[in-house]
C-alpha cells in the first residue's frame, strides 16, 4: 500500500512502507545481516560519511547522504520480502496503476490548464503547473518533465511486460472473449505512451526505443524489430542526416516536434554552462583535483555556480557526479555491487532459458522486464540524475532489490 499510494501521497507512501520495512527487518534481521551484499552496502554507507567529513561544506555533504543511506536499507529489506516471480508480477502492478492518475493530471495539466490550489502541496507533497515545467512540456505532479519521463519510462517498461504476458494468454486461449485486463493494460500502455512523448524528454525517448527493441529482440518478433528501427532510424536522420541525403525530404514526414526537439532547434542560443559536455568537463577537474574523497555530496551545485555565474542542481550525469563528490573508491564500489546483482540476474534469465528448465515462460518474461526496466533507469542517469526525487530514486531501488530478492532465492532453493 506505501509503494501503491507513493507517487501520489509521497509522505503517507513513505510511512506506509517504512512501517512495512520495519516489521520485516524486525522479523529477518539475521538473514539480512548475514548477506555479504548488504555488508558492501555498509561499507560504502560508512565510505561516504567518511566523504562528507572531508567536503568542502561538510553540512550540505550530510544532508546528501539522505540520497542514499535510507535507500540502502530498503535494498536490504526488500530483497528478503521479494523472493518468487509471482510477487514480481504483483509488484509490478502496484507500481503501474497510480500511473493512470498521473498521465490523467499530466494531460489535464497540458490541455487543460489544471494546477493546484494554494493549499494542496502541504498536503500531497507536490504541485501541478499549467501548461507543464518548464513551459510546455509535461510534469505532472513532478517536480520537471525529465524527472516525470524517468518514471514514465520504468511504470511503461512494467505495463509492456505485464501487457505482452496478458496478450500471449488470451492468444492461446485462456479466454478468446473480451479481456478487461488486457484492454485496460492496452489503455494504460498507451496513455503512458503519449505521456512521455509529452515530455518532450530526448534521453526517455531514446532509451524508450531501445526497450521496444529489447522486447521485439527477446520475443523473436523481428517485424517489430524493423518497424522501431526504421522509424527511429527516419527521425534521427530528419534529425542530424545530411542535407544532400534527403534530411528535408525526412523532415516533411517527420513531424517537427521530434526532429526540432532532438536537433536542439527549439533552443538554438542555449548558454555554454548549461551543455552537458560542460557539466562533464567540470566534474572530471574535481575528480582530478580530489580523487579519493571527492568533494562532499551537493558540492557540485555551489563549486560550479562559482565558476560558471549559474546555479544548477547536477551534472547530468549520476556516475560522474558521484566521483566527483563522493570519490573513485566509492563510485566503483557501488557500480560493483550493482553490477554484480545485474550480471545475476542476466545469468539467472539465461538458465531459466535452458531447455532443462522447468520455469514458467511469463516468469522468465517478469525477470527481463525487471532487468530491462532498471537497466534502463541506469541508462537514463548517464544523462541525467534522479538521485534527489523521493519517487523515483524509490522505484529504482525497489527493482533492484526485487531483481536480487530473486536471484538470492532461486541460489537458496538450488
């Protein structure tokens, strides 16, 4: 109910799942402690306080472990709750439906000029703008548009694999009449759909693509795979194509908000500060300058105001940003950890891929939608960050611990 109710209610969310969490550490406290994984999240847990000790402003370092530290506990938590596909399978459907509300708020807030009154951000935990923020493009009850496109990218990730499993039980015969879930899947999957191209968010767009793929690729359905491809293939070249190859003829079948948007046309006098490779460029000097410790968590924000005369909240980049303000050490450590329950679970889709196997196909589809949905959220913040929104920064973790939950259970039963 807390992970049901979060997007919407962030602090009644957050109650409800701590309470759950609680209960649970009270119950499994020896087996989560006796798991290495979550004893190379406490070193890195204290590796970054050590950080924040040596930050350039420590108070604002401390206040960033709140990003963090929480997040490791809920990993450590849910991964001995999370143990089966079936309750993948539900997971999955807790986090999908509040998404209905939101792409409901987001077109009102678009087409409609919905916004909220004076009085509802105290209480929800969050605001809805006309017209979207910024201008133009939809937020939702987020903060921004990119940060709605981040969630919309994983909650659509879950639709589709729960919509693929429905499509694949009626085609073969569970019921051949009118399937409710289905054409509510069908709704939802859409309406997702629209939604984030809505937010005008090109990294979501990309990386949204290269999901369809993913699931076109993993299904066997190459005609799918060829009609993303070419599509994707007409807008970049509208795109960045040469004017000499037919980019103007792409361009009159290509609407112009893809082509324009991608090109970066719509904001062709974009300051120098605000570029990516900007960003980058700075935060690979500080790593140069302070290797080991880095130079506090939030650090990035006031160092590059000083330089650059303008504020901005992070480098766009999760991993350079965490070498930069946490240090090498710490970075790898983590892209260790997560990398190695991604590589498991990657080996564990392939062994129930086996023909020996025993497992069911909707389990096996469950676990690469997972893996897909969090790989992708992985994607997106080597572009952007998500780190500092409670939802998101949620979401991601609970795949990942779900991801792990399961793999620890099958190496348990096997």
């Amino acid at each position: 109910m807390g992970f049901l109710i979060l997007p919407l209610f962030p602090i009644l969310g957050v109650v409800g799942a701590v309470l759950a969490l609680v209960d649970v550490w009270r119950k499994e406290y020896r087996t989560i402690r006796h798991r290495p994984l979550n004893w190379g999240f406490a070193i890195l847990s204290l590796w970054l306080i050590i950080t924040s000790c040596f930050a350039l402003n420590p108070t604002e370092a401390f206040l960033g472990l709140a990003n963090l530290l929480p997040f490791f506990l809920v990993f450590a938590t849910c991964n001995v709750l999370i143990q089966t596909p079936a309750q993948l399978r539900r997971l999955a459907w807790v986090l999908v439906i509040p998404s209905v509300i939101i792409v409901i708020l987001g077109l009102g807030q678009m087409f409609l000029g919905w916004a909220h009154p004076e009085q509802l951000p105290a209480l929800f935990g969050w605001v809805l703008e006309a017209n979207g923020n910024p201008p133009g493009r939809m937020a939702s009850v987020f903060i921004y548009a990119n940060i709605l496109a981040a969630y919309l990218q994983m909650v659509l990730i879950l639709s589709l694999g729960l919509w693929i499993e429905r499509f694949q039980a009626w085609r073969v015969g569970w019921s051949k009449s009118s399937d409710w879930v289905l054409w509510f899947l069908t709704v939802l999957v859409i309406g997702n759909a629209i939604a984030l191209l809505l937010t005008s968010s090109r990294n979501a767009w990309g990386i949204t693509v290269v999901a369809c793929l993913a699931f076109a690729l993993y299904l066997g359905w190459h005609w799918l795979v060829v009609s993303v491809a070419t599509a994707a293939g007409a807008i970049l070249w509208a795109s960045f194509g040469s004017e000499f190859l037919g980019r103007q003829w792409f361009r009159q079948i290509v609407p112009a908000y893809f082509w324009a948007r991608l090109s970066d046309q719509l904001h062709p006098d974009r300051p120098v500060a605000l570029l990516r490779t900007t960003q980058w460029q700075f935060t690979l000097s500080m790593t140069q300058e302070r290797p080991w410790f880095g130079w506090g968590l939030r650090n990035f924000t006031p160092l590059y105001e000083a330089k650059m005369g303008i504020w901005l909240g992070h480098p766009h980049n999760l991993l350079l940003m965490l070498t930069a303000e946490t240090g090498i050490p710490a970075m790898l450590l983590l892209c260790c950890l997560v990398g190695w329950i991604m590589v498991q679970g990657v080996q564990l889709l392939r062994v129930w891929s086996t023909s020996g196997s025993h497992q069911e196909p909707q389990d096996k589809l469950i676990l690469f939608t997972y893996l897909l949905a969090f790989g992708c959220c992985t994607l997106f913040n080597l572009v952007d960050v998500t780190l500092f929104d409670l939802r998101v920064n949620s979401l991601s973790w609970l795949l990942l611990s779900a991801i792990c939950g399961v793999v620890y259970q099958w190496t348990i039963d096997n």
